[in-house]
C-alpha cells in the first residue's frame, strides 16, 4: 500500500516530510506498518505527527516478542497485531482486543472495532475473555 496524502492519521495535521530515521522532529510524519501475523498482509500505508507517534506508543515500553505491549499477556503469531516503524525493526504485538482500540483511534479505520469482539483474520483460537 502507500500513502494518499500527508496528513496525520490521528489528527488530521499535514505534515511538510517524513521523519528520517528514528530522531523526533516535531511536524515531521512517522510512518509505521501493521499487520495480522502475516507479513503478506501488511498495510504499509500508516502516517503519524511525530507528536501522535510519541501519543500512540509512549507507554509500551520496549518491544517484546510473543507479549501484547499494553497488557502484558502471552500473544500466538496469528492471534496478535505487529506494528512498527518503516524505518526501525523493533516491533510491538498486541492482543486482539488491544489491537482493535489502537487501530480506533486512527482516522483510517472506518467503521471502528468492537474491541469485545475484535478477531484477527489468522486468529483460529477459541475466543477468551479479559
């Protein structure tokens, strides 16, 4: 995929570049990658204010494999959403139903997730809840 326009996914702002490499130049644009387990499906399109970046991924700490980022559970390849940073390899995973609030909150995703009952498309398990 690519990019339709400059402006932030978040908060609509347009954005003069990219930001190069993994520095923060406030305005610039990050753009990020996503996907459901298989890197065959990856939506590559992704583009946030260096400002909503920094919103979006403050708190997850560093990237760790197998862990959803924000609850800390035990995550399978195709149970969980890999999201990173065109330009750096550290990749987060997250839960289905941390997945689905993390992709609401782009302007993009139309119509929003029900994060209760938010599947991956790979996601064969039974359905458990939090």
């Amino acid at each position: 995929m690519t990019m339709s326009n400059l402006r932030c996914d978040m908060c609509d702002r347009l954005l003069p570049g990219l930001i190069p490499g993994t520095g923060d130049m406030p305005g610039s644009g990050v753009r990020f990658s996503y996907h459901p387990g298989d890197p065959g499906m990856r939506d590559d399109s992704g583009l946030l204010c260096s400002e909503c970046w920094s919103a979006w991924t403050g708190g997850l700490g560093e990237p760790t494999p197998r862990v959803c980022a924000v609850c800390r559970t035990p995550v399978a390849r195709t149970s969980s959403l890999f999201v990173s940073r065109i330009d750096d390899r550290q990749t987060w995973q997250f839960c289905a139903p941390h997945a689905a609030e993390l992709l609401n909150r782009l302007r993009t995703v139309e119509p929003k997730f029900d994060p209760a009952s938010f599947r991956l498309p790979l996601d064969r398990s039974e359905k458990r809840s939090l």
